[in-house]
C-alpha cells in the first residue's frame, strides 16, 4: 500500500514538472511546481479532513450555541460556526489557487 501511494506521489510529481517545462513563454519554476505538488499531495487531503470533521463538529456545536441562544441573544454565532467549520475548509480544500500556501500568498 506505501509503495503504490510513494509511487503515485513520484508520477505526480514528474508530472506537475513536466507540464510546468511545457508551458510556451515559461521557465520551469521548481520552487512553484515543489509548492504545487506539496499542495495537491498534502494540503488538499487535509482540506478534505478538514470539512468532514467540520461537518461533524458543526452539529454538536450549534446544539451548544441554540442552548446558549436564551441567554446570549447573539444569532452570528451560527454564522460563525457555519465559516468556521464548512466554508472555511471547502475553500481551503476545493477552490484556494493551486500552490498557495496557508496565508493564502
């Protein structure tokens, strides 16, 4: 299983440079396609983590908060949660630039 998946990664990688090389009017970047392939191997998977485990957390978070809403009378705090645990990692996951870094730079 290890093997098929640093197998995969290497295909990948010669990939990404050789479509970088390709390009017309480019030069080939390693930092850039070392940047991208670090982003499609491991932070796009952990973005995906991210939204599951943010799916999860919203329920019991939001329960928390509709107990609190009697005493709190504060309606952006779900607002609040549904940033913080779904459209913060679908962005992050799914439509953040290719080989951008955390920041967003």
């Amino acid at each position: 299983m290890r093997a098929g998946i640093k197998r995969a990664a290497i295909i990948l990688f010669v990939a990404m440079t050789l479509v970088a090389a390709a390009r017309p009017g480019t030069s080939a970047d390693l930092d850039s396609v070392a940047a991208k392939t670090v982003d499609v191997v491991f932070l796009r998977p952990l973005g995906a983590f991210r939204l599951v485990a943010g799916g999860l957390l919203l329920v019991p978070s939001s329960l928390l908060h509709a107990i609190m809403y009697p005493i709190n009378r504060d309606k952006t705090v779900f607002r609040e949660d549904l940033d913080r645990y779904l459209i913060e990692p679908y962005e992050f996951g799914f439509t953040r630039p290719l080989g951008t870094d955390l920041a967003g730079n």
